[in-house]
C-alpha cells in the first residue's frame, strides 16, 4: 500500500479504533436492557425508575449533544472524542459498581454526557 494511497496504515487503524469505540459503545448502552429485571429485584425498583434510567440517559444525551457539535467546530476534535471516550468509560465503570439507584442513575447521564462528545 502506497503512502499516496487513499487507505493508508493511519486511515485504517484510525477507522479499526473507531469502529471498535463504537461497538463496546453500543455494548454499553444496551446491557442495562439484559440488566433490567436483576437490577430492578436487587434494588426493589418499580417500573418507572427502573424506565428512566435509560430516560435519563438518552435526555442528557440529546440535551449535551448540540454543546459538543459545537466544540467540535472549535477545538481539536481527537482530544475531545478521547475525553468523551474517558468519561463514558469512568461512567461505564461507575455503573458498574453503583451501590444506589442515585449513583447507577448519575453513572448513565454521565454516560450520556461521554458518548454526546
């Protein structure tokens, strides 16, 4: 492969990483629909906290998207798609081991917030 080539090595591996980001992203965002009925007897939730966690997560989503299409005109964007990915993946983790349904309930709005970047 020419260095002239339209799919160089840097192209590729950059395309490779981001489709794998994109991939464990959509892993994080629909686990908690396998989680639902453990997550929901452990905490004896109802239905509708149980619904918004997801709510929540789509809400903040769309609601901090448009702020990081703007930034993104702005500033460098591979340093704000790697803080995006950090916070999601610190929100991710944090959900993971949320004790409360306050702290699981703020993990996926702090997801929201990682994956809108």
């Amino acid at each position: 492969m020419s260095e002239s080539s339209h799919w160089n090595r840097k192209n590729l591996s950059v395309l490779i990483l981001l489709t794998l980001v994109n991939l464990f992203n959509y892993f994080g965002r629909y686990v908690l629909v396998a989680l639902l009925p453990a997550i929901q007897k452990e905490m004896r939730l109802s239905d509708t906290p149980l619904g918004l966690l997801g709510t929540a997560f789509m809400v903040v989503y769309f609601a901090v998207s448009p702020l990081f299409g703007w930034l993104g005109d702005r500033w460098h964007r591979f340093r704000l798609m790697s803080f995006g990915v950090f916070l999601w993946s610190l929100a991710t983790a944090a959900g993971a081991f949320a004790g409360t349904y306050s702290s699981l309930l703020g993990a996926r709005m702090g997801g929201g917030i990682g994956e809108a970047s």
